[in-house]
C-alpha cells in the first residue's frame, strides 16, 4: 500500500495505490483544517427527548447534533453534574466532532473524547473497554481486556487496544496510558477557562490522519512531490515517535510526473463519472441520491451472441459485485446503498453473488455491511458515514473557488 500526497489546484490530494491502483481518494484545500476529530466547548441549545438527542452549537452558528447515549456521560465545563449524567439546555459542555456534515444533516457530536495513541485509545466519558477487532487471537483478545480493564478508574474511562498493541509490552502501554490521561487532564483544565465556541483541540489534516493509520503496517509507504508536505509529514512523524514506522520519501522528477506515474488525476477525473465499464462488457451506473446511493448493473456488450445466459449473468454480477465495492471505497460512498444486479433464476447463484459481494466489502477499512435482497431483487448495503464523499468534496471546493 503506498500513500501519495500531493499539491494540485489549490488543494492537497491523498491517492491510496494497491496492486497499482488508485483505491481511495481524499481532496481537502490546502491550508484549511476540516472539523473532524476538533473538540469544542459547545452550548446545549435544545433536548429533544423523544430521539434523546440534544443539538449543540459548537461554532458561532453551526449547530451539532449529540446522541445522548446512557453509557456516556458530557463533561461540563463549570465541573456541574447532573443525575445520570443527563445534559439540560444551556449546558456548556465538551464536544468532538465524529461525523462531518451531509448534505442537510448536521455534524455529529460526540461527548465521549477521543485520544488516540501509537497502542491504545483514551475515551473519556465512557467505561467500554474494547480491542481491535484485527487482533484475532481469543487470548491475547481476553488478556488485554483484563489488562486494560485495570486502567479504567472504576469506569471513568474507556479504552481500545489498537491493532499495534500486540506487539508492545505492558510497560509501553501503561505509560501510553498516563500520557493520554495526562493529556486529558490538561485539556479539560483548559477548557473550563474557556468561553463557548472556543477550540480546545484541532485535528491535524486528513492526509497527516491517513499517515497515523499507516504506521501500523510496515508494508506500507508515504510519497509525496511537494518539499512542504515531506517536511510537515517529517515533523509529524517525529512527533509522534512513527518515523521508524512509515517509510517517508520525496519524489523525484526525473521518474517523471508522480501524477503520470500512478494515474492520480484520470483516477479522480473517473471517480466523478456516473458510469464504470467492466472488462466484460458490463457496466454499472452509480448515482449518489439525498436519501441513498443507487447502483444499476447493466449487461451492455457482455450477453451478445451468448448461449448459456444464466451463467453470463452470474459472470456480470461477480465481477460488478467486486468492482461496486471498490467504488464504494474510491468515491467515499456511505449509508444506504441499493444495489439492482441483474436478475438471476437460481437461489444457489443468488447465495454465491452475496458471499462474493460480503468478501469484496470485507476488504474495505471503513465498516460495509450487505444486509439483504429484497423481494425485488435489490441488494441492501450499510456503509459507515465518516467524511463527506468524494463528489461533495470536490464540488465544494470548486464553489468555493467560485
């Protein structure tokens, strides 16, 4: 996997490259830091008991929405607690951003704070111990869960082992551990002398993020053409003590082109487009919706003068199938996805497309889930929303330019 960072139009473009394919696409401006992952002192503004939700103004007129959750428990910044860590109009409390606007919907509002290491992640506010779920081992799973479980302060805290905890010994966990509490301490110190609307924590770039993912995966490398980006990703790393990890490295021209080189601009420019042909003749139209997403797979070229049509029909939707979950992770597709494969007679073929459909979205690190076919013949897909997709970013930017 190769991570490729670079400068173009007044933006800053991150291409993953696997098996020398372009597979995932993030566009964000240059100079400009997105919401995502910033912690706020946000203002309770409504309690809307019968979705038992609260929307919180975080910024001088945008509104959030918080899931008030019976696990969790929103720190207030004037240390008032209320029974059962219920939250009451007017409230000025801590707030991070997990989910980015869309379309019509508010970002989503978290009172539970984040605070991501090399081997664990620190949440405030909640008592859930967890591990990764790339770590497989039963054992180890149950080990680390009574090791962290120690560290919780009675449920003060929550903690996830990363997949990197694996491999590091307890002591290195421990100090991880206070460090991040430490970390916690201060911010929320921070925050009470503080007004509303103010930012406590600013998330780094998404492509800085994408290089934290990275670290856990030796086999894994970061290239960019800008000496701005080399230099602030240099810095980042040694920050974070990952310069050891990720293989970090400046492109040279005399290569030619990095954009040429591995395809960034075609790839993007295609990732707009609605229609995607298959090597088979097949294509699939792929249109994003306000509701949903839209997937139609068409035969096109690939049933002419063909005999056995069934059996062409099962070729088609295997090969869409792996190629609709590689869109989705491309373009940054989320939420509800139709898909309208073409119909087949057989149950048994029907059974095979969805075993190949689930492996194909297994392999994407955002959670994708088939959950059924209609009576209809339609496939149900869930994708996690996180960031908005790549169209809307793109078409963002572009009206903002304008």
């Amino acid at each position: 996997m190769q991570l490729l960072v670079t400068k173009q139009e007044g933006r800053i473009l991150s291409a993953w490259s696997e098996e020398g394919r372009i597979c995932q696409i993030q566009a964000e401006e240059d100079g400009q830091s997105g919401l995502l992952g910033n912690i706020y002192v946000g203002k309770v503004c409504n309690i809307v008991k019968n979705i038992n939700a609260a929307f919180v103004e975080f910024q001088k007129g945008q509104m959030g929405y918080l899931a008030l959750q019976p696990f969790s428990c929103p720190i207030c910044t004037d240390s008032v607690v209320h029974p059962k860590g219920r939250v009451l109009a007017g409230d000025e409390i801590l707030v991070q951003v997990k989910k980015e606007a869309v379309k019509t919907k508010p970002p989503t509002l978290s009172g539970v704070l984040e605070f991501s290491g090399k081997y664990v992640v620190l949440l405030a506010g909640n008592s859930q111990i967890s591990v990764s779920h790339k770590i497989k081992d039963k054992q180890l799973r149950s080990r680390l869960r009574e090791f962290l479980g120690r560290y919780s302060e009675e449920g003060k805290f929550g903690l996830l082992a990363r997949t990197n905890c694996a491999q590091a010994s307890k002591e290195e966990i421990l100090g991880e551990i206070q460090e991040l509490k430490e970390k916690y301490q201060k911010l929320v110190e921070y925050g009470k002398h503080k007004t509303k609307f103010s930012c406590l924590y600013q998330s780094p770039a998404t492509w800085l993020l994408s290089m934290r993912d990275l670290y856990q995966d030796s086999s894994c490398s970061v290239i960019t053409d800008s000496i701005e980006i080399y230099q602030t990703a240099e810095a980042y790393l040694k920050e974070n003590g990952w310069e050891n990890q990720v293989s970090l490295s400046l492109w040279e021209d005399r290569r030619g082109k990095m954009d040429a080189v591995f395809d960034i601009s075609r790839s993007l420019k295609k990732a707009l487009q609605q229609k995607v042909w298959l090597k088979n003749g097949a294509y699939i139209i792929i249109q994003p919706t306000e509701a949903l997403v839209s997937v139609d797979v068409n035969t096109g070229k690939a049933v002419s003068k063909k005999k056995d049509v069934q059996k062409t029909f099962l070729k088609v939707n295997l090969e869409a199938a792996k190629e609709i979950a590689f869109q989705l992770r491309l373009r940054n597709l989320s939420g509800m996805i139709l898909v309208d494969f073409i119909d087949m007679v057989s149950e048994e073929d029907n059974k095979t497309l969805l075993e190949v459909f689930r492996e194909a979205l297994s392999k994407d690190p955002v959670p994708a889930n088939v959950v059924d076919m209609t009576k209809l013949g339609l496939v149900e897909v869930t994708r996690k929303k996180v960031r908005k997709p790549l169209y809307e970013q793109v078409n963002l930017m572009q009206r903002t330019d304008g």
